[in-house]
C-alpha cells in the first residue's frame, strides 16, 4: 500500500492547535484560496475601498477592488456615498473601465443599459420593443420589473473618511469589527480632519495576499531586512513599542517611537549596515512631530483581510491588498495628507512618500522577499514556516522581539476556515 506523500501532502495540515508553524500549504491552491475569498472578503467582513477625498464632488466615481471582484464608489447628487459591484445586471459585463472619473450615469457599452450612481437601473435600450410595419417586435416581458435589475449594491460604512463596504448585508457595524483598541489608533490618524490626496503607487507583487498582512504584522524584520530603518533611527529593534491586536487578533498596530541614529550594530546583527551611511539629500529626515501623534513617530495598522493604514513620521497612507489568484496580489498605496497643512507639510509628506512605493527606499524590500518566499512554498507544500520568535502564544507586547501578531492573525484564519 502506497503512503500517502509528505512532499506534497494531499491536504493542509498543522503540526499542533497552535498556530507559530505556518503549513506552507496555507499559501497555495486555488480551492483554497476562493474558500478565503468567500470567508473573508464576501461573508463577514468589511473590506477597504477608498477615502472620500477621492471623490469630492457629486457624480465622482472611482473604481476600486474587494477580493477579486470589481466595485465602483460613487458619490450621489445628494452627497451620499454608496458602492456598486462592476457588473451589469443585463450580460454580466464589468461596465466601467476608467479609474477615476465624473459622471452623471453608468452606461455599460453592450447593450447601453444605464444606472444612477446610486445603482438603480434607469434605462433599457428596446425595453418595449421596435415598431415595424405597424406592429411591436420584441421587448422585454410584460412582467419585468426595471426596479429589480439594479447593480448590486454593497453595504457601506464612513468613519474619518474612510470608505469600507461589505457585500455582506448583516456584517456587524464597523466600530465593532475593528475592536475599541484599533479603533482607537484609526482615529488618531483619521481624527476627522478633511483628507487631501497626494498621489498614488501601484504594484503586482507575485506572492500569496496574506504575506502582506504578515509583513506589516512582523517587527522582527524591519531593523533587520530594512537597512535603510536601522541607519537612520526610523525602526529599530530598542525603539520604545507596543503590539496590539483586537480581541480576535485579525487587525493589529505596531506603535514605535523614533530611536537615535548610529549603534546599531548593538542591537541588531545587520551585516549590510552602514554606520557612516549619509543622506544626500538631508530632507528626508526632516521630520516635523505633530499634535495628533501623541507620542509614537510610526503607527502601522492592519485591518484584516484587506487594508495596511500607515504613518511612518510625516508620511501617512493606505495601502491596499487586491488578491489576483493564490500567488499574487494587487498592492495599491494612496498617500495623502490633511487640508490644512501647510505647502512644507505637504512637501515634506511628498519627500518622506519616497520611503513606500514599488522603488520606495524601504518598501522595495518586502516585494522582493514575498516573491521568493512564495517560490519556496509552492516547490515544497509539505513544509512549514516558523513564527515563534517570542514564544509560541498570542498576546499583546511591549517590545518588538516577537511575532504574536502573526500567530493572531492565523489564531483568527484558523478558526474561521475550519469552522
């Protein structure tokens, strides 16, 4: 009789109840990836579409993603903002190509079926047929009701102006589903000050999506992977620190506070660092505290399963994850900064942006090792990964020495794919 294969294992399998042994398997197959869609990103679940500052005017739409599937966030005659799936009711086609824009109706090129922004249908090309020679040729049936072909229409919430939307009807309010700790540190960042868009960064990056939520829930690798962090005093591993989850721990905040510059040999093993290393450019660090930080210079949120909400000193941005199959993921940042701020406030937000991004001085890092990452993984299944830097449970921390947060993270996609 033929054992069955530990190479590559028929089936995902964790070594234990914990979960600081990641199966590399939880990154692969496309059966289970649709599962995850469906569980976390279409059931139960508010996902990240945009901010309101992308559409400021009545009739201002942009197109935008949950899951894999295509949304559109319009803003009404009346002000209101709704969101609408990118499909036509008639033929299924994804209508609208553009990502941004300004429109009176939706119009889907096919068969010119036309929708309010609100997504109601509104006109039917031929809906009572064609007169020819004295008679009706065609039309729609005596029963169709144009009221019950809209777009389909997902539930939306806005706080500080930030739009999410569920195709979930029923998904419990927002505040709820982010937990009164990380709602906290949201509101910090979008403390109802009115958003301003500087500009956006777009990447494919060739891994599975959660890695991203992994890497933003990491501390371990910044001061190591990020020489750039370590020279400059940005993120180090003394930096004074805080791990926060919410009570699931699916969402989670990385609080640091900007160390000294130089020593860094003291605290971590970077072979690649530069303790000389100098700016050419000094304005990179030209870093201005402000107010509503309260203390930390960098706070990063994740909010599980679709967004990263960052503020590295005076750079502020969301970044958010598309998934395109299994094995990679859309990664979308949109920098922005507050209206009133100043021109140097803006500048100086503009140049610290050059951190994040595709090319970003930082950023570029984390794309290279997701994709060799996801490599590993699909060449060999039956292994695993390891999260156990300090210890083997979940739990808050003070420090940055530990990867609990990912530990949460698959305490929650344990719980909710196996139910």
């Amino acid at each position: 009789m033929t054992e069955p294969s530990t190479v590559f294992p028929p089936a995902l399998r964790w070594e234990d109840g914990r979960t600081s042994r990641i199966p590399f398997m939880a990154y692969t197959g496309q059966e289970q990836h649709q599962r995850e869609l469906e569980r976390f990103f279409y059931r139960a679940h508010w996902c990240y579409v945009g901010l309101e500052a992308e559409i400021p005017q009545p009739g201002d739409f942009k197109r935008s993603v949950i899951g894999e599937r295509s949304v559109i966030m319009t803003r009404a005659a009346d002000g209101a903002v709704h969101v609408v799936e990118n499909v036509c009711a008639h033929r299924g086609m994804r209508f609208c190509r553009a990502r941004h824009g300004n429109a009176a109706q939706f119009v889907c090129p096919y068969h010119q079926w036309s929708y309010t922004l609100e997504g109601d249908l509104q006109g039917v090309p031929f809906r009572r047929g064609v007169k020819q020679d004295g008679k009706v040729n065609g039309g729609m049936p005596a029963d169709f009701n144009i009221a019950e072909h809209g777009l389909n229409k997902l539930k939306v919430a806005v706080r500080g102006g930030v739009v999410f939307a569920s195709f979930d009807h029923d998904v419990e309010p927002l505040e709820d589903f982010m937990g009164p700790v990380i709602l906290g540190y949201f509101d910090r960042l979008f403390n109802g000050r009115r958003l301003k868009i500087l500009g956006y960064n777009r990447q494919r990056i060739p891994g599975n999506w959660k890695l991203m939520q992994e890497n933003i829930k990491d501390p371990y690798h910044p001061g190591l992977l990020h020489t750039w962090f370590v020279t400059f005093g940005l993120w180090r591993a003394d930096n004074k620190s805080e791990l926060k989850m919410d009570a699931h721990g699916r969402h989670a905040a990385m609080i640091s506070t900007r160390g000294s510059a130089g020593r860094a040999a003291q605290v971590t093993q970077v072979s690649s660092f530069k303790e000389s290393l100098q700016l050419k450019d000094p304005r990179f660090l030209d870093i201005v505290p402000e107010p509503w930080w309260g203390g930390p210079t960098a706070v990063m949120m994740t909010l599980f399963p679709s967004v990263v909400l960052q503020q590295q000193v005076n750079s502020v941005s969301t970044r958010h994850i598309q998934p395109v199959g299994h094995g990679a993921f859309d990664f979308v940042w949109t920098h922005f900064g507050f209206e009133d701020d100043t021109e140097d406030m803006t500048q100086r937000r503009l140049r610290q942006a050059n951190l994040f991004g595709p090319a970003g001085f930082v950023s570029a890092d984390d794309g290279e090792v997701i994709e060799f990452s996801q490599q590993s993984f699909e060449s060999r299944p039956g292994h695993r990964a390891l999260a156990e830097l300090g210890g083997r449970e979940v739990g808050d921390a003070d420090h940055m020495v530990t990867e609990t947060l990912i530990r949460g993270m698959y305490r929650y996609w344990r719980a909710v794919m196996e139910a």
